[in-house]
C-alpha cells in the first residue's frame, strides 16, 4: 500500500517538475526529491535511502533507477532547485484538498531530546508542559495546509502569525484559539483583508474600550459573545467560526500518524527539520487527495 501511495506521489512529482536536468549535476531535482520522499515514508534517515537493498526491486526500477550518494543527496537538498519543487508540490495538494472558506491558524509543538545537540532548538512551553524544540505555525483550510513556518519552541504563536498572515490571498475569516487575541494580529488579519475570530483573554472579557482594542478586535469579541442568545439562538454564525478551529486540530492529528510527532534522533538543525517536515504535510495531504478522489467515485 506504501509502495502505491509512492508511486502516486512520484507522478505527481513529475507534473510539477522540470525534467531537465540542472547544469553540473547529475541526477535531477525530481530524482533527489523522490528519494527523500522514500526515505520519509518509511521513517528512516536520507542515508537508508541512498542503498539499493532498501528499495523494493519493482519500485527502484519503475521510479528511480540510479541512487545518488548521501553526501550528494545532503548538498542537493539544499539547493534552490529542489526546495522550490518540495514546494510546488505541496502547493498542488493544497489546492486540490481546499473545500472551505474559513482558514484556521494554531501551532504544533515538534519535540527533540532533552540532551540533543541542535543549538537551534530551544526550551518553551509545547501543549501544558516544558520541552526543547521547533514549533510550527500552519494555516490550514479544509484538508489543506496552505502555509506553514518553523520557530524556536520559545516563539509566541503570535509572532508566528505575523509571519504568515500576510501571505494569505483574497478575503475571509480565520480562526483562532484565545492566544491569538491581540490587536497586532488583528491588524495583520485586516491588511489583508481577512477578519480574525479569536476567543478573548480572561483580561480581555466584556473589555469596550477603544482605547484597549482596535474596531476589528471589538467585532470579534461580539461575534464571539453570540448576541442573539436572549433570543434562543444557540447556534451563531460567530459560534460556527469559533468551533470551525477544531478542524486544524483534527489536521494536526492525521498528520502526527503520518509520523509528524517529535523529531527522529536523525532529523536536526532547521533546514533537516523544514525539509521533514514539508514531506510529512505533503505525505499526509496526498492521503487526504487519495481519500477524497474514492469519495468522487
């Protein structure tokens, strides 16, 4: 069965990539990105990958044909080339699986061992409890993750905010759990044209002063607040928006089976880490798009 989500994967792989192949080198970028993707798969590091006893017999002749080195395989990967393809890829996923108009935005703590060398990782709070390593910060719509970055565990979710919000397209609503209600991150919502619903801080209850909240962050605060409880109105549209944050959770969890959890002992330093990463979201959206097209049927 891995086999054949591979297979499907690579195809993929080759609408969106050039075929040529770049100067001075001698395997392609699809070729180098294949072979990462295998080794991802079967949660092992890009070295296993690179000896022929662990490929199937069928599959490395179909796919991939000639491996290239560990050494070749650790330089390419971070080429421009390469990078540029891994992102083309998930980009064609997300808008295959996007089917909803509301994005919702979390982070996901990715933990590394207490005694672990990574300078990079560092000490922060991940889900109620101390722990050294990456957050991520991923904006998801649907089934899709359309935009995702990696910060220091001791990054506040709103500073990841900052960083992805303004790369959103087009208008609409994004959720939000309590820890994004600020006044900047509404403010970056606004610029670009999206309304942020957040859950209000205990500080921030029944709060109407303009002086403390910006007119954007007052209207989620009534949005959340349900004016039309008095009525025997349970259900809202600004309660929808609230609860519609679940999904992000439910996609962090797939994905946490796709074996984007803590970080294996192989996988350290920020770009090792991108890289994994970007591989099991791409992974877990491809079964997603596998799913969704037996539904179609």
């Amino acid at each position: 069965m891995e086999a054949k989500r591979y297979r499907q994967l690579c195809r993929l792989i080759d609408q969106v990539s050039r075929l040529r192949r770049p100067k001075k080198h001698s395997f392609t970028d699809a070729l180098i990105v294949k072979v990462f993707f295998w080794s991802t798969f079967c949660d092992r590091p890009t070295s296993w990958a690179c000896d022929v006893a662990n490929w199937p017999t069928g599959l490395i002749d179909q796919v991939i044909g000639t491996l290239p080195s560990q050494s070749t395989m650790s330089r390419r990967l971070r080429t421009v080339g390469v990078l540029q393809l891994i992102e083309r890829v998930q980009v064609m996923l997300a808008e295959e699986l996007e089917d909803d108009v509301v994005k919702v935005i979390d982070s996901k703590p990715l933990k590394v061992g207490s005694y672990s060398k990574d300078h990079d990782a560092k000490r922060g709070r991940a889900a109620g409890e101390m722990s050294r390593g990456y957050k991520l910060h991923a904006v998801t719509s649907g089934k899709s993750f359309k935009l995702w970055t990696l910060t220091p565990m001791n990054t506040n979710d709103q500073i990841g905010a900052a960083m992805l919000l303004p790369k959103l397209e087009g208008w609409g609503y994004i959720s939000a759990d309590n820890g994004y209600d600020a006044n900047r991150v509404h403010l970056v919502a606004l610029s670009v044209n999206h309304l942020l619903v957040a859950p209000p801080r205990k500080s921030n209850a029944d709060v109407r002063d303009f002086r403390r909240n910006t007119l954007q962050r007052m209207r989620a605060l009534d949005i959340c607040a349900n004016p039309l409880q008095h009525c025997g109105l349970r259900e809202s549209f600004g309660h929808s928006l609230v609860q519609s944050r679940g999904q992000i959770e439910r996609n962090f969890g797939n994905a946490a089976m796709s074996g984007l959890h803590s970080l294996p002992p192989w996988v350290r330093t920020p770009h090792r880490v991108a890289a994994w990463t970007a591989a099991k979201i791409i992974q877990r959206m491809s079964r997603q798009a596998e799913l969704k097209g037996l539904r179609r049927r």
